[in-house]
C-alpha cells in the first residue's frame, strides 16, 4: 500500500512538472536604459515592466498568441510570444536595431523578426534609392522583393502566422515605399535644380515679426517642415541641432516651418501656436522658426507638394532651388551634399 502511495504521488508530481505553463516569462538587460520601464503591447493588450537601475527587467504575461511590441520609452521593436515561452532579450540602445538578441525558449521566432527588420532597413535605404529613375526604381523593387521573399521561405522552422502575414503584407508595402520615392522623382522633375524656388512671404517669426524667403538671400537655405506631433520630425532635431552647430559660421542659413493648424490642436490656431512655441523654448531649437500660417494649405506648402514630413528643401543663395527633396539632417548624403557645394 505504502509503495502504491509513493508510486502515485510520483506520478502526480512528473504530471505537474509536464504541464505546459500558461504564461510567458520575459526577461532582459538594457544596456544605456533610455527609461525606467519597457511596455510590451498590442491593439488588445499593454504591459508596463519596471527597469532596474542596472538595466535588468523582468516580469510574467498571460498572452494571445502573436506579434507583440517592445517599446522602452524611445525606441521599438518585435517579438513573437506565445504562453509557455521563456523568453530573455539584451540590446545596446546606442545601437538598438543592431544588437537586440533573444535567446531562452521560443526566441528563434522574435530572432526572425529582428533580422527581418535589418534586412527591410538596408534594402530599403530611401536615400540610396532616391538617386534612382523610375526604370531603376521598377527593377531594384523587383529585386528587393526577391530577397524577402527567399528569406522568408528559408525559415521553415518559424511559426507559419509570422511568415504568412509578411508574405500577404510584402507586396503592399513595397509598392507604398516605390509610390513615395516615384514622387520623389517626379517631385525633381517638376521642381528641377537651378529653377527658382517658390517663395513664402512674411511668416510669423519665433523672435518676433515675420520673415520672408527673399529676406535669406545671398546663402544657402536648407529648410525643415515639420509640426510638432510628428514623431519622425522631432527624431531628427538631435542632428538637426548639431549640424547648425557645425555649419554656424557657413554660408547657409537654417530654418524650420512648422505646419501646424487648428486640425491637429483641437480645432484651435491658438493652440496649435503655442504648442509651437512651447516646443521650441522646450527643446532650445535654434535656426530661423517659421509658423506657415495656413498649415497643410500654405502656398509654399502646396507649391513643393509637400504630403507628408519631414520634408528637406535647399535653396542656393540666388534663390534657385538646389533640391527640392534634400537629405535629412541625420544622413551623410547631407553633409556631402554641402561639401560638393563648398558651404
């Protein structure tokens, strides 16, 4: 009787040990933690985990089964979780895209999805493809799809949700990056090198009074339209600051346009001006602060069809357009650009 009692109590006690867990343990180290907490989310699900001050976090999720974000207060990426995972992550966020890394068990899948992202950023390098004619463009894009579409089929090991959602979603989204960038073509073509540029005139100035595009001429004009809820904006104003640091005493004047308008301030122009103001006292921008009076609807706006921003625009000291699609503060092409004009 006694060795029967043993016997079940065995029995139960390797049945619990084989009963797959109903949740995820997610752990991780943050190298130069950019926040003292990462929140792991979807469309129905969000989870804030505390950071430690070394850097360590750790915690526990009761998930559905599928892609969800890793956000740590400026930066994101993906990972794939299912309950039972056991999961541990580790990225330098000086180099975030580069050095996430997932190890533990079920990370193959968020692996996956990491190098997925690499693979989309350096292939899908808008400065380098920029410099392509539409029959480049048409021939590089088959290319790129390609390459996707191989490595994608060379995972057969990743979970078939993953694999078949970026396969449905890949065409999609490689046609609106070609839509952009055969704008960006037509836009040069329209708005071609050497042809005077459209001008604005008396535009609400942060120091006061207005200022007008003829007011900058005799230099170089590289100009930045933003607003202040564009998240892509903002990420550039780290160069931006720094490269007018580095260009202060050239021939090339900075300026900022902010299209803000009532639309995206509650419906109120008062609200979308002092949100303008309150960032660029907040942020210390310097350069030339611009406020487009009609916001998306400025003639200047419209004249250099600008859909979407961050925009660049560089103007020579004669008042001719130089590009109308310039590099962004944070591209090397930028700098080049200026050395190849001797600024």
């Amino acid at each position: 009787m006694k060795k029967l009692l043993l016997l079940t109590t065995a029995i139960a006690i390797i049945a619990c040990k084989q009963e797959p867990k109903d949740y995820v343990t997610l752990s991780g180290k943050i190298i130069d933690k950019n926040s003292d907490s990462v929140v792991v989310r979807s469309r129905t699900f969000s989870k804030t985990i505390k950071v430690n001050t070394d850097g360590t976090f750790s915690d526990t999720l009761k998930v559905e089964t599928g892609v969800y974000n890793f956000y740590d207060g400026t930066e994101t990426t993906y990972m794939f979780l299912k309950n039972g995972f056991d999961i541990t992550v580790t990225l330098d966020t000086k180099e975030f895209d580069e050095t996430v890394k997932y190890s533990g068990t079920g990370a193959e899948h968020s692996n996956f999805l990491a190098k997925n992202n690499l693979m989309q950023d350096e292939l899908l390098d808008l400065d380098a493809l920029g410099h392509l004619d539409m029959t480049g463009l048409e021939s590089r894009f088959g290319e790129i799809k390609t390459k996707l579409t191989e490595f994608y089929e060379a995972n057969k090991d990743i979970d078939t949700s993953i694999i078949n959602n970026l396969s449905k979603n890949l065409d999609p989204m490689l046609n609106y990056y070609k839509g952009y960038l055969a704008e960006s073509i037509a836009l040069k073509t329209e708005l071609s090198k050497g042809t005077p540029s459209p001008a604005f005139d008396k535009y609400e100035n942060y120091n006061g009074g207005t200022t007008s595009l003829s007011d900058l001429k005799g230099k170089y004009v590289y100009i930045d339209v933003w607003a202040t809820w564009c998240g892509p904006c903002k990420a550039e104003v780290p160069s931006l600051k720094a490269l007018e640091k580095q260009y202060h005493d050239k021939n090339i004047q900075f300026v900022s346009l902010s299209i803000d308008d009532d639309r995206s301030h509650g419906g109120s122009w008062d609200k979308a001006r002092e949100d303008w103001k309150a960032m660029i006292a907040d942020k210390e921008l310097s350069g030339v602060q611009l406020f487009a009076p009609n916001g998306w609807l400025s003639q200047f706006v419209m004249d250099y069809k600008i859909k979407g921003i961050p925009r660049f625009i560089l103007i020579d000291p004669n008042g001719n357009i130089v590009t109308p699609d310039a590099p962004r503060p944070s591209s090397p092409e930028l700098t080049e650009l200026f050395t190849s004009l001797n600024i």
